[in-house]
C-alpha cells in the first residue's frame, strides 16, 4: 500500500513517534495487503480496490468531520475515495456508498493527525505498484490505477504540507501518543478491510 514516509533530515517529534509508533502496524498492514504481488488479473485489482475503498471511504468521512483547529490543512488533505470508486466503474464494477464510518476515534486534533498520515502516506508506495499492476494487466497508464497514481492530485505536495504543518506547532508527549495510537488504530482498520475477500475470490 505505501512505502513508509523517510523521515526528514529535521523530523519533528510528532512525525518521529507516528514512524516509530506504528512501525509494526506498518509492516503487518503491507504483508496483509500484498499489493502488487497479489494482482495477477482484473478480477484481483478489482477485489483489491473494492478492499480499500472499504477502508477509505469510512476513514475519509471521518477525517473530514474531525477536528482540525490549528493546523493549517484542508480537512480533505490527500481524499482519494473517489479515484477508487473511478478505478472500479472502469473495471465494470458498481460500488455503494457505505453508511457506516470507521467507528475509529478522531476525536482530537492529535488524534486526527494520526490517521491522516496513514492514508497521506500510503500515496508514496502507490506510485510503485501502480506500473507494475499496469504491467501484469496490460492496462494503459492511469487505467483502473487512478488511486495508486492519485491521479489528479499531488501526493508529494500533500505530504510536504502535512509535515510543515506537524513541524509548526508545539505537541504534548500525550497528543504524540494519541496520535501514534490512532495510526495503528488506521492501519488496523485498513487490513481489516483488506483481509475481507468475496466468496471464490
């Protein structure tokens, strides 16, 4: 899904406990995920995609709602639901909106923070897996691969934000932890969803 965001000559301590904080969470959600490898026809990508947007949708709408006073951020940094649900109507597949949200707790600032950087930093890795998928199908660039390219949008741009952002303001040694405890609440969620896969798939 991403490739784990380097951390800046100068990180600040908020991004310093969210990459050593989930570490782990990390790693798991990669292994469960199993992207590229795990696409090796439409049906996959299809199946695959379906999973995340699973996931994203719920996190997006949340993420939106909570509480951002203090940053200087759009509360729709990075959104990239819709590109799922383009990559899966090019596949032929019909999606619903899910009514449900995550049932994750964002209800803080730092909180918030920690799962936008899980679904920020997924964007990175994407633009690995997105040649590759196109490759094995034989896809055109940006066919069905809208949300790993995040096609549309700047997903370097969206992380340096992010960053000067976290770098910008003072936070406490419990709204880091907050914060880190979030993201691996995110990331839990995302292989959840993942790991949910159509009978015969």
């Amino acid at each position: 899904m991403s490739d784990q965001p380097s951390r800046p000559a100068a990180a600040s301590p908020m991004l310093a406990a969210l990459r050593d904080g989930t570490r782990d969470h990390h790693a798991a959600v990669e292994r469960r995920l199993g992207l590229p490898d795990r696409i090796r026809a439409r049906g996959d990508l299809a199946v695959a995609l379906a999973a995340l947007l699973a996931a994203w949708s719920p996190l997006e709408r949340d993420l939106a709602a909570a509480d951002w006073s203090g940053l200087p951020l759009d509360r729709r940094l990075g959104e990239a639901a819709a590109l799922l649900r383009a990559d899966l109507a090019a596949l032929g597949v019909a999606v619903d909106r899910p009514a449900a949200g995550s049932g994750l707790d964002f209800g803080t600032t730092a909180r918030a923070v920690g799962g936008r950087y899980v679904l920020l930093g997924s964007a990175l890795g994407g633009r690995v897996i997105a040649p590759e998928v196109e490759r094995r199908l034989g896809l055109r660039e940006g066919e069905a691969t809208r949300f790993f390219r995040r096609s549309g949008g700047a997903p370097g741009r969206d992380w340096r934000d992010f960053r000067r952002a976290l770098a910008g303001r003072e936070w406490s040694v419990a709204e880091r932890h907050d914060a880190a405890g979030a993201a691996r609440s995110t990331f839990d969620f995302v292989g959840g969803a993942a790991a949910v896969r159509p009978s015969g798939a």
